[in-house]
C-alpha cells in the first residue's frame, strides 16, 4: 500500500460518476444492492455494457475456478437429497403451452408422490419464448435475476393458474388450501401458488425442518423481507371431514391464526401462510374443528421457529 | 463467450458423461438422479470457492447446500445460450458466499483472525487433477500481469469478499480508484485469459 500507483489515482478521481466504473465491482459482487441495481438500469440501457458484464463475470467465474477443490462430506449430499422431496421448484420463466383449463384438474388429482415429474412442460419445449425477461445478465439470481422474477409473478392470472399447475405437480402432492375452500378456487390456487415461488425465489429466503409428532418431515421456508412463509409436509395424515388443520404464527402476543388446510393423507401438502411473519415467530399446527378455532385448543402436532 | 469454460470442462469429461447442461435441463424438469450426478460433477469446485471466501470448514458446506438448493430450485431458469452451466453454477455460489459474509459477523471474525489475503494462498498441488492445477496456473500467471494495485482490489473483493467501498477504506485510497482498478483489473484478466465474446 505504499507504492500508491498515480495513474490509477487520476483515472480513479476522474471518472467517479460514471455508471460504466462499476463494471468490475459488480461482477465481483463487490456492490451493495442499491449500487447493484443503478449498474443494472445502465445495463438495460447500454448494449456495450450488457457485453462487458457478462465478459467480466465469465471472468470472474475463472477466478473462481481457480480455487483448490474441496470434497464436500458424504453427509452433505445425503441430506441435500432428502431435501428435495420437499423443495419446489420455479417453473420456467416462458409460458408453458398448457392451456389454464387443465390446471384444475390437476390440483384436483394430484400425482401420486412417486409420479413423474418430467410430464411438467419445460421451457425448451414451449413455443417461442415470448416471455423471455429483458434480464441483462448472465448471472443468476443477480438483483436483476430476482426484479425478474418479481416482474413474473406480478403477471396477469392466467399464466399463474398455469404455474399454480405446474408448482403442484413439481411438489408432487396436494394443494393444501383447496379443500377447506369449498370448490375449487383457482385465485386462491394461484396466489398461493406465486407466493410459494415468490418465497423460494427471495433473496433471503431460509428453511428449517423438523418431525411432526407422528415423525412426517416439516419444512417452514420463509422471508423475512417478504415477511411470508411456508409450511409443507410430507404425508401428513388426512383428517375427518369435521376437523382441519391449522396454522398459527406464535409470536410474543400469542398465537394468530394463519388459516387452515387439509392434506390428503399422502404426497407433500403445503400452505403459504395468511397474515404476516415477524422475524422469530414461532408457525404451530394444531388439529382443530373444521374451519379452524380463534385459540389452540389441542398441543401442537409440529412447531418451527423462524 | 464461454469458449474458455466449454474448453476447460471437456477436459474432465472425457467419458462419454452427460454435460452439465444437460443434467440441468433434466434437473428443471424434477430428474432427482440427474441432480445427483450434476451435483457429483461440481460440487467440489462449489466448496472450494465458497471455502476459499469463507474459510469455516463447517459454514462452507451449510452455503455449499443453499447453493444446490438454488440450483435444484431456479434450474428452470437457467439458459444456456447465455452460457455454460458451470458459469452459472461458480457465480451463484460466488453470491451465496459474499451474501453471507455480509450477513453475518463471519466475515469480520474472519478478517481479524485470516488478515488479508491475495491469490498466492498454499495450494495443494499434488491433490489436484492436471486439468485443475493448469487452470489454477494460468489464472495466477494472468494475475501476476495486473498492476499489484488492481491485484489487491480484485483479490480483496473476490476472495476476501470486501464491498469496493470496504477495500477503498482498507487500502485508503479513493472509492472512484477502486472502481477503475477492479475494472481495469478484470478487463487485463479477461484478455490475459482469452474470456471473450
């Protein structure tokens, strides 16, 4: 640090407003949000920038590439796979070319746990990709990425019901919500549906897992900037017509209702919950009367901390 | 633009395996095995730039795990006239790494305790594959062309995970030098590398 180069120091003192400066910073990620997010409206701007970007991070990536090799433990992979079951995947950013009138039937007839999952129409397989975002990187899940993403999900309801299709079938299970709603309520699908993916697509989305009382796997993943979160279960045991069950967000004020669902009794069921989280709320699911009770009245089957 | 990924990940795939990129379309379309084979293919180079960043052994593979996480997730996002998936994969796992040195007090415990670092960390040569030790050497032969000035500021942002705003205090120089050298810096690593579109 003594042999301060002066060239640099008159460039540098020279050009400090100029958007096309961050270039390297921002493929090193060495950029705070807002600054990421001034790079990238120049970047929608300039065609010129949009290819030094992407030259820059591909260039970066060879840095990274640099790094020795690490072998991860055994463990790792082992629990990344158990994981799976219960992460959802985001649909592809294209339309698919389902129609939105299939989409009931879907969630009326969930796949069988085991099903297929390759049926999910792909977007190498949809037609011309005429929703392709104007996302001028090539980084994923840059702020850009996720501004994207947002752009999508803010999108008009038909092309939701068909997500909202395809969510369910990546899960491989139930839609929660559906059975307590009386008939099929596609907007409630659908919203559900995006705030799921709006969950898993958040920056800074997190998860925890835990046992239910009878040993199902449960899974919160949650935001707290989007103040939402998640529930889902695996072969959550159906209950009778006379019961449901219920979310609660379990705070320093007590218990709140966050909805009720029901679960087929097999496959993944889960439930985005009503209502907002506050970083540390404890989600509790109780078995209530149908329609859910304004206080916990039985121990919860599972808790999670946020 | 990626003629150098494509170049160096046929190297290593001298069997007749699936490319990354076709393990990921098939992990977009749910392919649980696919995501274990695509996994087996990069996850070591996934830890040892996330452990590179972040040092704690432990912390390295929590990150390591959201990354596969994300890539199981978004994998339907990815797109591959954009690039290679290695590409894509090395610079999620590089955001991850950054996000969460900057969200939590690891980073600063990590700097009081590591110092600063730069590119000429130990490297363990005799574990690495040919391919590997090639490509870690003409990155270092690349690095050795910046001025010692951009070394640093790329390095520091890169490896050590300093915002720009966090290396111009640490090498106390102006926040607009820090700019020109990181630019200045990768523009002279991209032509040394031949990274071009």
């Amino acid at each position: 640090m003594t042999d301060r180069d002066q060239s640099d120091n008159v460039t540098g003192n020279g050009s400090t407003d100029n958007p096309a400066d961050l270039a390297g910073a921002y493929a090193l990620h060495a950029l705070s949000a807002e600054e990421a997010a001034e790079y990238e409206r120049y970047l929608e701007r300039s065609e010129q920038a949009r290819i030094e970007a992407a030259e820059l991070s591909d260039t970066a990536v060879a840095l990274g590439l640099s790094a020795a090799p690490v072998q991860p433990s055994s463990a790792l992979k082992a629990s990344l796979m158990a994981k799976l079951a219960s992460t959802p995947q985001l649909p592809p950013l294209s339309a698919p070319a389902q129609p939105a009138a299939d989409s009931p039937a879907v969630t009326d007839a969930p796949p069988a746990p085991g099903a297929p999952l390759t049926a999910v129409p792909k977007a190498s397989d949809a037609t011309a990709p005429t929703a392709a975002p104007a996302a001028p990187n090539a980084a994923p899940r840059t702020s850009a990425g996720e501004r994207a993403q947002r752009r999508w999900f803010q999108r008009p309801a038909g092309y939701l019901v068909a997500a909202a299709a395809a969510v369910a079938l990546f899960v491989g299970g139930t839609f929660a919500g559906q059975a307590i709603y009386g008939n099929p309520n596609d907007q409630f699908a659908d919203q559900q549906a995006a705030s799921l993916a709006e969950i898993n697509a958040a920056p800074d989305t997190q998860r925890a897992s835990t046992e239910t009382a009878d040993g199902q796997e449960a899974t919160l993943v949650w935001s707290g900037e989007l103040g939402l979160s998640a529930i889902i279960v695996d072969d959550l045991p159906a209950l009778g017509d006379d019961q449901d069950y219920q979310l609660w967000y379990i705070g320093e004020g007590g218990p709140i209702s966050a909805g009720t669902f029901d679960s087929t009794g097999s496959g993944t069921s889960w439930r985005v919950l009503d209502g907002t989280m506050t970083a540390g709320d404890t989600v509790g699911v109780t078995v209530e009367p149908a329609g859910g009770s304004d206080q916990p009245t039985t121990d919860p089957i599972v808790a999670i901390q946020s | 633009m990626l003629d150098l990924m494509t170049a160096e990940f046929n190297l290593d795939a001298a069997s007749t395996a699936p490319s990354k990129e076709e393990l990921l379309a098939r992990v977009a379309g749910g392919d649980e095995a696919a995501f274990g084979e695509l996994y087996d293919q990069i996850a070591p180079r996934v830890l040892g730039l996330v452990k590179r960043v972040l040092i704690d052994h432990a912390q390295s593979e929590e990150v390591t795990q959201e990354i596969f996480l994300e890539i199981w997730q978004t994998a339907s996002r990815y797109e591959s006239q954009r690039g290679g998936a290695s590409t894509w994969i090395m610079t999620m796992a590089h955001r991850r790494a950054i996000d969460r040195i900057r969200s939590s007090q690891a980073g600063r415990e990590r700097d009081t305790k590591i110092g600063i670092r730069d590119l000429a960390v130990p490297y363990d040569h005799v574990a690495e594959t040919v391919e590997v030790r090639i490509e870690h050497e003409r990155v270092e032969k690349a690095m050795s062309r910046l001025t010692e000035l951009q070394r640093q500021a790329v390095s520091l942002s890169y490896f050590s995970g300093y915002s720009h705003r966090e290396v111009a205090e640490f090498l106390h120089i102006p926040l607009g030098t820090v700019k020109t050298r990181l630019r200045d810096g990768l523009i002279r690593l991209r032509d040394e590398l031949g990274v071009a579109s």
